[in-house]
C-alpha cells in the first residue's frame, strides 16, 4: 500500500516493491485451472483493499493486467474473472447472522494427496467425490524432486565449516570443536599425543576408538564460533 498526503488529506494505492519481478504462476503451467483464477480474483480483492478511489483501483487493475499477460494470461481468460470480482466487490453485503448454530461434520474428512497431472487429474478427484466422502488436495511436485540427486553427497571427513563431536568410546567424554577446514585435517591434528584429545586417548582406560559427529555447520566464522559455545553449553547442561 502506498500512501500519500495531499491538502491534509490522504490517499492509498497498490503499491509493489521496485525489486518486484511480477513473475506469477505461468498460464500454460501443469496444475489446476482453480489456481489461476484464484491468482486473478485475488488480486482485485487486494487492490480494493488498498486503494482509497475509484480512479487508484483502476490504475492497479491495469497494472495487474500487464503482469498477467507477461505470464501468458490471455484477456479472454482473465477478463470474465475480473467483471465477476468487481461484481462481488460492488455487491458486498455483510452476512446476516444466524439464530441456529452451524452444524459441523462429526469427525475430519479423509484426505488423498496425488500429483496434478492435468484435465484427467479433475476426472480421477471428480469419481473419487461421488464414489466416497473424500477430499483430494492436488500437488505441482517437480519430477526432479521425485528423483535421486546427480551430486555424489560430500563424506564426512571431507566437509567443512561445520562443529563437530569427538566421543571416547572408553569413558564417553565429548569434546565439542569446530573448524573451517576440511573434517578429516583437523582430525588429524587432534590425534597427534600433544594435542589434548590424543593425549587423553592414549590415557584413557579401555580406549580403544573414538566417534565423530557433525552438529551443525554454517558459512560465517563468527556463526561457528557462536555454534560451538551454545553446544558446549548444552553438553554441560546434559551432564
């Protein structure tokens, strides 16, 4: 909303940010025609939110109609919609309320979750409507998240800029650390008999291994430095 002050008088408009990309879900995209005329309708009930006249709502609902044409929204699709908006708006009429309380359905509705795949996916909820009581919620999952990724995962020993857990197996003491190197060259160094985890594994009775574990990463130093106090104050704490 944007506001503005004339003669001691203010006005509202729709307002959009200056970095706003106006990309909305493309006409031709797989997924159900309700949703596209749902984006339609209900950006004319925001611009009538937000501006105070007749001739800022206008200017808002022409600016709504370039960006849908960028998506490929053909006006013989989003005009109808749009005169049913404004009809609705014009004819708004607070609900009269009710003497008698409104039933409510006992228990919940079971609820089938499937892939949109198109017009055969409206056939498929439509026969599932009329045979049982159920409601049929439709998802735009990409294919690619359905499948494995590409990228071989990173191993352990090789990540970086992560806090880490050393673990003694003889007397289960942690010791919490974090490193901006690779895992497995501040291992090593942790190993060597002067540093303090070497030296206290080569003196603890029935050492015979010791586990790693990675508790959290993060990109700043300051952010694993931060990391790393709040997790030896939670080991602490979990004594």
């Amino acid at each position: 909303m944007w506001v503005t002050r004339n003669n001691n008088r203010l006005t509202t408009s729709w307002y959009k940010k200056a970095t706003d990309t106006g990309t909305l879900l493309n006409f031709h995209a797989c997924t159900r025609k309700r949703y596209k005329r749902n984006i339609v309708e209900g950006a004319v009930h925001r611009i009538d939110h937000t501006t105070s006249s007749w001739d800022s709502f206008l200017n808002g609902l022409e600016r709504h109609k370039v960006e849908l044409e960028k998506n490929q929204y053909p006006p013989s699709f989003y005009e109808p919609i749009i005169e049913t908006a404004i009809s609705k708006i014009a004819d708004r009429t607070s609900p009269e309320p009710s003497d008698t309380p409104r039933e409510r359905t006992a228990g919940h509705r079971p609820l089938l979750i499937i892939n949109y795949r198109g017009h055969i996916s409206d056939v498929f909820a439509r026969k599932i409507r009329n045979l049982a009581d159920i409601s049929t919620i439709f998802t735009t999952r990409k294919l690619k998240t359905c499948l494995p990724p590409l990228k071989y995962p990173i191993p352990k020993e090789l990540k970086s800029r992560v806090v880490y857990q050393i673990t003694c197996s003889g007397c289960e003491s942690r010791y919490v650390d974090q490193t901006v190197r690779h895992l497995q060259t501040r291992l090593n160094e942790h190993m060597k008999e002067t540093a303090p985890v070497g030296a206290h594994l080569n003196n603890c009775m029935g050492a015979s291994d010791f586990t790693v574990k990675i508790i959290d990463q993060s990109n700043g130093p300051i952010k694993l430095l931060t990391l790393e106090a709040l997790h030896i104050a939670r080991a602490l704490n979990s004594r």
